[in-house]
C-alpha cells in the first residue's frame, strides 16, 4: 500500500463517471489467476476493481497483475501473507484438501447450486464463517468478489452417466472430487495443469476432464477432440472466488471505505455470475449444433455422490470444528432449500440434448 501521483492517476481514470474524482488515498496491487482475456479478468477482477473505484470516488485505486507476474498463480494466498502483493483474487480451492474448510466453502460437490448459493452466504451464515475462517487460520480478511455458474462435468471420450461407468477412468480432476471420486468410484484422478488438458485429450493420455464453465471449454476447444459433452458439473455446481488482504490491511482502512468496498464485491458478485452465465448460454447454442452428443449425468448417480460427498466432508472435518460448522451449514442449508423452494418458478428445462 503505498500513496504516490500515479495512484492518483489510476484512481482518477476509474473515476471518471464520479463527480469528484480525487487523488488515491490508498493503493494495491492485486494478482488474478488467469491473463486478461479469460472470465477471470473480464467479469471478476476488473469489474471488480472499477466498482471499488466508482464507489470510493477514486479513494481507493487496485492494479491487477495477471497470471505470470507473482510466481504461481496457485500460491497466491501465500505471496500475499509473505508482503509481495497487496491482494489476490483467487480460489480457496487452490489451497487444497489439508484444512477441508478450504475444499467447501466455495464450491463443493454436489453442494449448494447458482439459485442457493448466494443465500447461503449473505443470509444463511456463509460470508460471516468464510470471513471467521481466513482471520483465525490465516491471518486475512476475505471479500468474496465472484460467484461461477456450473461447469461441465467433463468431456469425454466414452459416454458418462453412472459411477459404474467412472471405474478406471483417466480423469482430470483435483482437489475433494479427485479423493471422493478416486475413493468411492474407481477414478484414477490425474491433476495435470489447464493448458496440458487439450494435448492429453487428444493423444490419449485422458479419458475424461472437467476444467471450467462451457463458455471457458470452448475456447480452448476440448469439444474438438472429445465427443461426449457429460453434464450437470455436480463437481462444481457453484464456485466463488475471493479478494484476500492481510488482516491488518483490512483494518487499517477507514470504515466508510470498507462499507464501500463490501458493497462492490457484493454487486461485482451478483454480475459476475449474470455475465457468466450467458456466456455460456451462446457457447452451449453454438455447441448444439456441432458434432458432439450431450450427456445428462443419472440422478440416482447423483443422489449416491450426494452421499459420498457429505460423508467425506463430515469425516475430513471431524477434527476441526469450524470445519465441522461449515460442513453441517452447507448441508443443513441445502436440505432446507431443497425442502421448502419448490414454490419457485425457473426458466429452465430439464436437458440440453438437440430435439
């Protein structure tokens, strides 16, 4: 955090649609996972970042440094505790299945979905225990900036529908699905980096990937050497992303600004997921009617990986008892949304398959 002329430039620039556009108090800098022409810069971190602008008045200025320039874009959390950057955007799933709250709080398989995640975090509990978790064990303060439509299941070479078909199958897949599925279903998972996915595909070396959000896949284009497109992504049936900070960081701010701030990734949040989502809805138009044949995942291989998923949570988080609260938060929260949102009335229709 620094106080310079060019903060002051950066802050005016994003300020523009204010009416007093003034000089920076406060300046970070921000490192994001991906470079700047994936979701993850368009709908996240500048959205992100030009709201928090707009709403201080040009108080506070963020500079985002893409994927490359703080090492690796899974050690993010750490290059922010060891003083490199100010901020990161990222995903706690990067921060693996050692503390299991890490692997649920932002997406867990088969959990909470787009109609009841957010819910979940600003009126059932979430945000507070999200919040709780990163000042306790991590010394941070957590903005959640994001939130993800499902992903794909996976493409494939083979069709998917049950667990049974699942037993032996080379499968990129990592964190808490990579242990469920190799645990309970016969996967041998295979955690190979984002841009090795399309080559191992091709040649054989995958029988099966899940990666990202249809919108993401088609660029890079696995439905060009994979015939089956499997869905839903119970896998990943929600995802959210995080702005992470030192906790000291946080607190030496003025609370007007915090307000401020909180609000911004409230709304960068709800946009996020509304631009992702009819990405995806022109990619899967687009996919439609190319050569690949959709896949609908059975329900009662669902309902079993329901199962299996809760029991591996509650036992990873036996030990641990904010774990265990967010694990029986996630699920209680679930079962009662589940039990009692049927009164909704959703555009949606069961299946994706060309009629």
């Amino acid at each position: 955090m620094k106080h310079s002329l060019a903060a002051a430039a950066a802050a005016m620039s994003v300020s523009l649609a204010s009416s007093a556009a003034s000089a920076a108090e406060f300046e970070f800098r921000m490192a994001i996972i991906s470079s700047e022409n994936s979701i993850y810069y368009t709908e996240m971190a500048q959205p992100f970042v030009e709201m928090v602008g707009q709403l201080t008045d040009g108080r506070v200025a963020i500079e985002i440094l893409p994927a490359g320039t703080v090492g690796s874009v899974l050690k993010l959390h750490e290059a922010v505790e060891d003083g490199l950057i100010d901020m990161a955007q990222t995903t706690p799933i990067f921060l693996g299945t050692s503390d299991v709250t890490n692997a649920m709080i932002a997406s867990f398989p088969t959990g909470l979905g787009v109609d009841s995640y957010t819910a979940w975090l600003y009126n059932g509990g979430g945000l507070e225990l999200w919040q709780e978790h990163r000042r306790e064990k991590m010394g941070m303060h957590a903005l959640v900036t994001a939130l993800g439509p499902s992903e794909w299941f996976a493409h494939a070479s083979a069709p998917i529908t049950t667990g049974a078909d699942l037993e032996g199958k080379r499968f990129r897949t990592l964190g808490n699905w990579a242990a469920i599925t190799e645990a309970n279903y016969g996967v041998a998972p295979t955690v190979v980096a984002g841009s090795e996915i399309y080559g191992m595909l091709e040649k054989g070396g995958l029988d099966m990937a899940e990666y990202s959000i249809p919108s993401e896949n088609a660029k890079i284009g696995f439905h060009e050497i994979a015939e089956f497109i499997v869905y839903p992504g119970i896998q990943a049936p929600a995802w959210a992303f995080e702005t992470v900070m030192l906790s000291d960081t946080w607190d030496g701010l003025p609370d007007d600004l915090k307000i401020k701030m909180e609000l911004a990734a409230e709304l960068t949040l709800h946009r996020s997921l509304s631009g992702m989502i009819m990405a995806d809805l022109e990619a899967i138009d687009g996919l439609r009617g190319g050569g690949n044949k959709f896949v609908r995942l059975d329900p009662a291989f669902i309902e079993d990986a329901r199962a299996k998923s809760r029991a591996w949570a509650l036992e990873a988080a036996a030990d641990d008892e904010l774990a265990l609260r967010v694990a029986n938060s996630i699920f209680e929260f679930q079962d009662y949304w589940r039990a009692n949102s049927g009164y909704l009335v959703y555009d949606y229709v069961p299946g994706i398959e060309p009629k």
